[in-house]
C-alpha cells in the first residue's frame, strides 16, 4: 500500500485525492449580483445532500464571484453539464475580469427561471432554481479557518426535459452527463452498458 500524509505532500506527478474521490458530479453554478451581472463556473467539488427539503451544495476553493454573488442575493441556479455542453462548461472555466459574462464567453443562451432571478443555461437539459440555506467557511481538524467555503442551497424548482423522462422515471444516462476525474483534464461519460441494480436488503431478515 503506497501511504502518505496529506499534510506532508504526496510525492506523486499529481494529487490523487480528487481521482480517487470520483467520478464527481459537476456543479455548474449560474448566479448573480444585485447589480444584475450574472457569472457561470464549474465546481467539482458538488453534491446533494438532503431529499426533504432538497438541498445541494458545491464548495468553492476562495471567496470567488459565485460565493459573493449567491450571498449577496441569497439565489443561484445548478445546470446539469453533459457530454454535448462538456467544451462550453469548459469554457466556463476561465477567469474572466469581474462582472464579464461567462453566458456569452461560451456562447449559451440564458432562460428566465420561474422562482428565482438567476437565470438558467437554456442549452442544459435539466436546471434546479436554488435558494441559499447556509454558506460556510471550512475548517482543519484543529479549528484553523481554511480559505474554502461550501455553499448549501434548497432546490426550489426543477427544470427537466421531457425527453429524459420514460413513464415517469428520469434515464440518468440517456442525459449523457459528464463526470469530473483526476489530473488536470480527465472527465467521464456515463452509459447504460455499465449499468447494475441492488436492491437495499430487508434490515428485519
């Protein structure tokens, strides 16, 4: 077993935390000023965390446009990022000056959203219109505050195309979503070929 501390480096080509921690979900955050100015970026770090309310959340490595921006306005958007949007998402990516568009940098177009004034990628197949529930600042195991924050929102609408609904059930695959790996560039896709189901067993037996 190769073994390390995190606090004393890996003494590898490249971190394998987040490969190993993976495939990751994307957060692809839309949010928005009070001036107006929207701003769209990519989170790796990104989940859900509750059913009832729903409640996802991302966490960002600095206080970056999309943390002050959902704690200005208490709202954000996610957008599902599949194989078809994966260079635009991309594209996201890039540190644009303050207050420049990534919707128009990456060539997407902006949908109104229903609930809240952030508006969604009109290009992605599914969007959840988000209120912000609590942002919280990391910490180390000794209490030392780390420059890292994780915003948590309460999904409020949900946007899904008719297309990826069969008699009612969402086909995660047929959304063809793209999944965050490990190194500087690796991503996967997802298909119904690798498919497998359990069924949760009876804790009474």
């Amino acid at each position: 077993m190769y073994f390390y501390q995190p606090s004393q480096g890996h003494g590898l080509p490249h971190d394998p935390l987040n490969a190993i921690i993976g495939p990751r979900p994307i957060g692809w955050i839309a949010s928005q000023d009070a001036a107006g100015h929207t701003n769209l970026a990519p989170y790796s770090f990104f989940n859900c965390f509750n059913y009832r309310p729903p409640i996802i959340g991302f966490a960002s490595s600095g206080w970056k446009d999309s943390v002050r921006n959902i704690v200005e306005i208490k709202e954000f958007v996610w957008n599902l990022a599949t194989r078809e949007l994966a260079e635009a998402m991309n594209e996201t990516s890039a540190s644009l000056p303050q207050g420049e568009d990534e919707f128009a940098f990456a060539g997407l177009t902006k949908a109104e959203s229903r609930l809240v004034k952030v508006p969604r990628v009109a290009e992605s197949p599914v969007n959840f219109e988000c209120r912000l529930s609590q942002c919280i600042q990391l910490t180390a195991a000794d209490g030392k505050a780390i420059e890292s924050w994780l915003v948590l929102g309460e999904v409020v609408g949900i946007h899904i195309a008719s297309s990826l609904l069969e008699e009612g059930i969402y086909q995660t695959a047929k959304a063809n979503p793209v999944l965050r790996a490990g190194g500087p560039s690796a991503y996967y896709s997802i298909s119904d070929e690798h498919r497998f189901d359990l069924v949760r067993p009876d804790a009474r037996r």
